[in-house]
C-alpha cells in the first residue's frame, strides 16, 4: 500500500510518499511560497534523485496538482498514475475534544473539523484546504486526519482546565489541549523500544524543542500534561512565542501601547520568545554565535529558554512521581548538544547521570546521553511525525 502524507501549511505543503510494504519514503519535498511570488516545488526521491521546479502556484489545489504531476513525472516520478496512491494522510493541528484519535476522513468529518477553526485559525484552514484539494483531485481515494491535540486528549480535567468560570468551558471550550502529540506520540514510543521496554512502565518526559516548543509528561503510556495550552502560544519561551505569560501584563500592554486583538496576536506570535529578547533571530544558532560574541541579550535569551525547560521538567517529575527517562527531539533538541547539556546537568539530583561525551556532537541520531549507571536515562530521538501518520492511516485504510 502506498499512502501520501501531507501536511498543509498556511503558504506551503510539505509531503512524504511512503510505501508501507517496504516502509520506504519513495519521495518527499515541499511546495513553498503558495499565492507569493516566487513559488518552488523541492521533490527528492528514494535514490536520490532531486529537483526544484519554480513557477505560478496560486492555491493549495495548485499545489497539489503539481506535487502529484512530479510524482507521475517520468523523469522524476515514483509512481506511474494516481491509482498507485491508495490513500491520503493529512496532518491536522486542533481537533478541540471532537477526535481524540485518528479519523476518516467524511463529510461529517470535515463539518467538525471546520467549526474548529476558531480554536486554530491560523493551523486548521491550510489543513482543510490540503483535504480539500485531495477530495476534488482524487475523489475516491480514501483520506485520514491525524490530529496534533488527540494524543493528549488522555489528560484529566485538573491537568487541562483553567481557572476560568466554568461556563466559558461549557459553552467555548477553553481548555489546555496541547500540540505536538504526533511527535510526543512517537518519540515516547520509540525510546520505550529502544530501552527494551514496555511503555506501559515508564515515566516518560518528552521535550520537542523546535522553533516551536513544547513538553509532555507520560505516565505509563499516556499524556497526563502538556505545556501548550488553548493555543499553540503557552508554555515554553519558543522561537517567536512568549510562552507562558502574566495575562495582567498582557492587558496592562494592550493599554500603554493602545494596540487591540490583532496587533496583540501579532506581538504574542511573531514578534516575542527568543527573537524578542535576544534581538538577534529565532534561530538558536544565530543566537548562540551572537552570545559567543558577547551579546548580553542573546545570552539572557538563551538562559531564559533553558531554564523554563529545566521548570517544566522539574515539575511534571513532581506531577508524575518521578521519571525514568527524558527525551529530546524537534530542530534544537536533536541537534544543539550545549543546550542538551545545560538542560539535563541540571538533574543530577533525580539520579540522572549525564555524558558529556555520548552527548557532544551528535545531531539528528538516536542517542542514550547518560553513563550507564544512570537510573534516570536521557535520550536523544529523532522525530517522525509524517511515519505516524501515514501508520495510521494505514491502519485505519486496511480495516475497510
């Protein structure tokens, strides 16, 4: 069975074409600049063969079009004709408390996923127009969503409410319902396997440090919390996020600077984290160079983003009653090996024993960055969100 995995962004689409008999990716690339000028489409096949393709793509639907002619190109291509695709898997950001697992994609389906869209309305309209497109170019092949917020929808109310009035629960749904658990879904699967271990027995804390950050604790298999909140914007300081954030600071900013809805979002989004503090970039690497150099906020900006992960670990550890390992993945996680290691040398107190040399650098490689008398174990573990998704789907198209 081959299955296409896309997740569609607000100007981009991002693919992995896999065959599941083989578990081979057999292509992947990314359609970027969608409705701007300079659009491109990077494909990349099994055997290496790789191309970018520039021109006029206006839509999502034109997008994907042009993804699937690369796929079928005869110099290019990995397929012969669309009857080779067996079903879609696209990646869904919110599914609120409507999915708390993977789905078929229906017509009813689709009428949940759009009243959502005022949950994630910057995520879940590219995500509908990826499914769009997928219905009117192959209209019988079978599609499912794989939702962001489901892995955590195991968490108790005290973990995900607010204390908010109560109606404001009832009647819109504001609650914590975490991101990321696609990847959290994975990483805390895989370190399990990679350690001979059911999961069932672990107390797992999964990091995901990317530009956008967040944290999971996992008891015995299941999300019990999640940093990441309503929205994407709580919990860790993140590339341009604020991260958690007094909301009487927040009104008291609204007020001085007379800026309303939007331009609050705007701050909140683009504008704050490590880019806002350090003044320099989002990308950590810059960051680090820029401190290397002296940059007084770019070394309090990287303090800043190690230390509330150091507080977060630290308290689900509590929340939990202890942890058997903590797992780094996403951009920064997997790659940046000072972070890695101001972060964990902070835990030798839980009995985490940390090496530096296992640790120093290793990027984007499954690693156990712990001397092996550690009782706390520390990994690294690559992400693979797009493998879960199109499991899933798999899963869901074979039992048809």
């Amino acid at each position: 069975m081959k299955i296409l995995v896309i997740n569609s962004g607000s100007s981009s689409i991002k693919y992995q074409l896999f065959n599941m008999e083989t578990k081979d990716v057999l292509a992947k690339g990314l359609v970027d600049k969608i409705g701007l000028n300079g659009s491109y489409l990077k494909n990349e096949r099994i055997d290496g063969d790789k191309v970018k393709l520039e021109g006029n793509i206006y839509d999502h639907q034109g997008g994907i079009e042009y993804v699937l002619g690369v796929l079928m190109s005869e110099k290019h291509g990995s397929i012969s004709c669309l009857d080779d695709i067996d079903a879609v898997g696209h990646r869904v950001v919110h599914g609120g408390e409507a999915f708390n697992g993977s789905v078929m994609i229906t017509d009813e389906m689709v009428a949940k996923m759009e009243e959502l869209i005022e949950l994630a309305p910057l995520h879940n309209p590219p995500n509908l127009k990826g499914i769009y497109a997928v219905s009117s170019l192959m209209p019988n092949v079978p599609q499912v969503g794989v939702f962001d917020t489901a892995f955590h929808q195991t968490m108790e109310p005290h973990s995900y409410m607010y204390a908010l009035p109560y109606s404001l629960y009832t009647k819109y749904g504001i609650r914590r319902y975490g991101f990321h658990g696609t990847s959290h879904r994975y990483v805390s699967q895989r370190v399990a396997d990679l350690m001979n271990k059911d999961i069932k027995d672990l107390k797992i804390i999964s990091c995901h440090l990317g530009n956008g950050a967040s944290i999971a604790a996992i008891k015995h298999g299941k999300s019990v919390d999640t940093s990441m909140g309503l929205t994407p914007v709580e919990g860790l300081m993140m590339g341009t996020r604020t991260g958690d954030l007094d909301v009487g600071a927040l009104t008291f900013i609204m007020g001085k600077e007379v800026i309303g809805l939007g331009a609050t979002n705007t701050l909140l989004n683009k504008h704050s984290g490590v880019l806002g503090i350090s003044g320099v970039s989002s990308d950590m690497r810059e960051v680090e160079e820029a401190a290397e150099a002296g940059n007084e906020r770019a070394k309090l900006a990287l303090d800043m983003y190690e230390y509330r992960i150091i507080k977060y670990i630290g308290s689900y550890t509590a929340a939990m009653g202890g942890v058997d390992v903590i797992v780094l993945t996403g951009g920064i996680g997997e790659n940046a090996d000072a972070t890695r290691k101001n972060i964990l040398s902070n835990f030798e107190y839980l009995g985490l024993e940390f090496d530096d040399n296992k640790n120093s650098g290793v990027r984007g490689k499954e690693t156990d960055i712990t001397k092996d008398s550690s009782k706390v174990k520390a990994w690294i573990v690559p992400t693979d969100e797009e493998l879960v998704i199109a499991r899933d789907t798999f899963k869901i198209v074979k039992a048809l």
